[in-house]
C-alpha cells in the first residue's frame, strides 16, 4: 500500500481547512504541486484566496514554482502569510 502524504497547515490556511495536519492518499508516482493544490483547492474551497500568496514546504526545504512533485511519504506544508505577535 501506498503511503499518503502528510498536509500541514499554518494560520489562516489551518483556519480555512479546518485541519492542522492531514494525510492525503496519492499514487505511487506521486503528484505535481500545482495538481495537488488544485484538489485542494476543490475540497477546500477557502483556501482559494490564501494559496497564491502562500510558501511552500516539502520535507523542510522550500519550493519555488509548482512544478516540483510530492511523492509518497513526504510532508508538504502549505505556510500563508502571517506574522510574529
């Protein structure tokens, strides 16, 4: 069996799915950053809004772009803009 990935959600965008963390299922091949936002975008339509001006994480190393492919096991975290108190 496949491993899922695991979502991590920060600030606004833990407020807009309702989850702070989230195992998401995908193929063994994986899936592209920019198809995976798109689903989530889908079952999380609030999250529309906040995902263009959000960083990226995967495994602890920053994305540039949405080409980049998240595969079985690893951790992708979604971090909005936000700021220290």
């Amino acid at each position: 069996m496949t491993p899922p990935i695991r979502l991590l959600f920060f600030a606004s965008a833990r407020e807009a799915t309702g989850n702070r963390e989230l195992d998401w299922p995908v193929a063994s091949e994986g899936i592209p950053v920019r198809d995976l936002l798109r689903a989530l975008e889908e079952q999380f339509p609030r999250l529309t809004p906040i995902l263009p001006s959000s960083r990226f994480v995967r495994n602890g190393t920053y994305l540039r772009g949405s080409s980049s492919r998240i595969r079985p096991g690893d951790e992708f975290a979604v971090h909005p803009p936000y700021s220290g108190g």
